[in-house]
C-alpha cells in the first residue's frame, strides 16, 4: 500500500487569509471540468447507460451523507476494540457493517495517536472518502490548501486552530484515484462514561480529515 507522509516545513506562511481557513480561491472546477462532466453525462444518458433519473438518486444519496456516519464509526472505533482492529487493518469488512462498499477503492484508516497527528490531502484533485463523509469541503479542493499541506502542514493546521506539541510528529497522507484516507482522531479524556449519542457530537469532519482534533463540549466552551 502506497503512502506518503510529508514531516518537512518551510518558514513561508503565504496564500491564506487569516480567519482560520485556506483561502477561498478556485471555488468551483474548472469550466473545462464542468464542460466534460456534461458532455459524459449526456452521452451516457444518450446511449442508455443510465437514465437522468438514475443520476438525480445517485446525486440525492450522495448529498444526503455526511460527517454523521464517519462519527458513527469513529465512535465504535472507541467503545468496541475488536472493530477498531477491523477498521485499521480490514477496512472493507468493518465498512460493511455498516452498509458502506467502498469499491473499487481502498479506504486506510489512519489512527492519531500521543506521538502522531495525521492529515489528509490530495495534492492531484479533490479524492475524499465520500461515501463515508459525503461531498468535501469547498477549502479541501483548494490549490493552496493541496500545496501548503504538503509543505508546511503545521501552519496549515494552526489556521484551523490546531496547534500541535513540537514533538509530536505531523504525517501527510496524498490520496488518489485507487486510495482514500480517514483519519480516526484520538478519543477525548474524561469521555469514559459518556453514551455513543455523546460521543458522535464530539466528532467532525474536519477531525476526520485531520485538520482539527476532538475536543470534549466544556473544553471548546471554557
């Protein structure tokens, strides 16, 4: 299995602006991109591939997911240690518990931990895990949030006010056509005793992604 990590920075903090986010340049794809997403489409339509129906549910169900199952899963990643073994070393099996079929993708789960903090990226286009965590934030696509990622991943995390030890390590992993990556974020101390309801509240998308940590509810309103 491929994987890069990416532990170097640079001292250049440029290309951002200064509310927490990359900055929000290059939005939408290109007009070529949406001229070829057209051009397919209707070619498929055409030749009877599939109907415009058949696109408008596969639409529909795709936005209709979200960081809500990813929590779900995190979360019994933290309450149940045989799925959490399933999910970091036989991602597909523990998916299928919970209907997902991620082919013909590979999904690697990657596990924050003490000593590491991992982050998400595709440094070529925009490949997320979307039938986990649904359609992917409009930053994720960015060209400076792929760029900065790789090459100053600190600073790309202080920005979403994620500030991290020096001496814990930083690992950038660059999804890809055939691999996505999730991140399973480090479960809150002092949330023992708390139910799943509770604990599906504590985790984000962007926990998922890497980009900020889980906090327990009184630590992000103290």
């Amino acid at each position: 299995m491929s994987e890069h990590h990416h532990d170097h920075e640079h001292g250049h903090d440029h290309g951002h602006d200064h509310d927490g986010k990359p900055i929000q340049e290059d939005a939408l794809p290109s007009l070529e991109a949406q001229i070829l997403e057209t051009s397919v489409r209707e070619l498929l339509i055409e030749k009877g591939i599939v109907s415009a129906e058949d696109i408008r549910r596969a639409i529909e169900a795709m936005d209709s997911r979200g960081e809500s199952l990813g929590a779900k899963i995190v979360v019994r990643a933290w309450t149940d240690p045989a799925f959490k073994e399933k999910l970091l070393t036989s991602s597909d099996d523990a998916l299928r518990e919970f209907g997902i079929n991620m082919s013909p993708m590979e999904l690697c789960v990657v596990e924050n931990s003490d000593d590491v903090h991992n982050m998400v990226v595709c440094t070529l286009c925009s490949c997320y895990p979307r039938p986990i965590l649904g359609i992917p934030p409009a930053w994720y696509k960015r060209r400076d949030y792929r760029a900065r990622a790789v090459r100053e991943p600190r600073a790309v995390l202080q920005e979403f006010g994620t500030v991290l030890p020096d001496n814990k390590q930083v690992r950038v992993h660059d999804s890809n056509a055939d691999l996505r990556y999730l991140v399973l974020p480090q479960r809150p101390a002092g949330t023992e005793d708390w139910t799943t309801s509770q604990l599906e509240k504590l985790v984000t998308r962007d926990s998922m992604i890497g980009v900020s940590d889980v906090r327990r509810l009184d630590e992000l309103v103290g």
